[in-house]
C-alpha cells in the first residue's frame, strides 16, 4: 500500500475532507481541480491559483457541503473572495475552507466505490450531470477490475455517444477507461478499510480528465 494510503489511515475512520482525498487521488495519478486550503484572510493573497475559483468548507465533519450553505461557485477576483471568506468564517468558524480552481465544464461522469453487502467492495462509473437521477445509467463490477472489464462498463452505458464524438463533443472514452482501472486500483489496496467512494463530478475533456469533486469514508474501527 502506498506510503500516502498509509499516514491518511492511521487511526482514522469516517468521513475525509476533500482536500485528503484529492491528495489521495494524486497519489494513484487521478488528476483533480487545482486546491489549496486556507484557515485565514491574510492566506488569499499567497494563493497560487487562477480566477475563476470556488469556495468550499473542508471538514471531515460535513460531507454534503452544499446541504449546509458551504459551497460558493465563479468567484472572480480577490474582493469576491475576501468577501465570501468572511461570509464563510461567520457560519464556519473553525473548520478549514477549500479554495478550488472552477474547471471548465466537459462530459460529466461518475465514478465510486461502495461495499456491498453480497459481493463486497464493488466500482462504479455512469454518465453524470442532469441524466444521473434521470436515466440513472451506471455499471457495476466487484473490485479489482482490468482494462477488459473498464472497456466493457463503459461500454455498457447508454451515453456513452458522449464519449464517441458526438455531435462534435470531444471527450475521450479511453480516458474514463483509465480512470475507473486506477480507482480500482486504489479500491483494492484499500479494500479492508473503505466503506465508500464517490467522484461527482468528474470532466472529461479530449485530451484529459478532471475530479472537481471527491467524497471517502473508511470503516469504523
């Protein structure tokens, strides 16, 4: 197990803020939108990322972010964000806030891991964005997978046109069949620990892919 896998579990359980996870994701070479976390005002001006950006709270203790009011999209320069971030420090007063580049929009998928109750650790990845509740198009296999089996779980979407060109949109379907091998990767060396998984959404562009966001919980001990 990777030495990053190794310090991010010790003596944890529960819900990993986003910032560890997407840090997590790096460590198994899955791209994610350019972060950094900030505690105080004075830490905006250091800020090496470019406008557009998004302001999160980042805590382990709230998962649903948005649920809470903790999520501020297309902020566009320093005043916006030196305003939301004291807006942010009112209703959160303690937890860490999450500047987040904004990305621009591709396809939108999503990827996971979830253990299930009969066939243990189990991947995911479907089409994402407005059609998820509405056609609800995923597939499924158990962990670990290979590149026989991601081929064929993409090829088992219905949207999966938007990974062929489709009316001129460029998104690589080759690149979502990397993805979902490396999170199955990660899903294996993780397999005792991980309750579950959710990359939502991921962009996927013709040359390259994006996690803006990312969730992980790890077992009770």
């Amino acid at each position: 197990m990777k030495t990053v896998v190794k310090e991010l579990l010790k003596g944890r359980s529960g819900a990993f803020a986003e910032n560890e996870v997407k840090d997590l994701l790096h460590a198994y070479g899955i791209a994610t939108t350019k972060y950094q976390v900030v505690q105080k005002e004075s830490d905006l001006k250091a800020l090496s990322l470019g406008y557009p950006v998004a302001l999160k709270v980042c805590s382990a203790e709230i998962l649903h972010k948005t649920d809470v009011g903790g999520v501020k999209l297309d902020i566009r320069n320093l005043e916006e964000l030196t305003a939301s971030f004291r807006a942010f420090r009112k209703k959160f007063p303690i937890e860490n806030l999450l500047v987040d580049q904004m990305a621009e929009k591709g396809v939108e998928i999503i990827v996971g891991l979830v253990q299930d109750p009969t066939f243990g650790l189990s991947i995911m990845c479907g089409i994402g964005g407005i059609f998820t509740e509405l056609y609800k198009d995923v597939s499924f296999r158990v962990v670990p997978i290979d590149v026989y089996d991601a081929v064929h779980m993409v090829e088992e979407l219905k949207g999966k046109k938007l990974l062929e060109e489709f009316r001129g949109i460029k998104a690589s379907k080759q690149l979502v069949v990397d993805l979902v091998v490396k999170v199955s990767k990660l899903g294996q060396d993780l397999i005792e620990h991980l309750d579950q998984m959710d990359l939502n959404p991921v962009f996927v562009y013709e040359k390259s892919i994006c996690v803006v966001d990312a969730k992980l919980i790890v077992k009770q001990t």
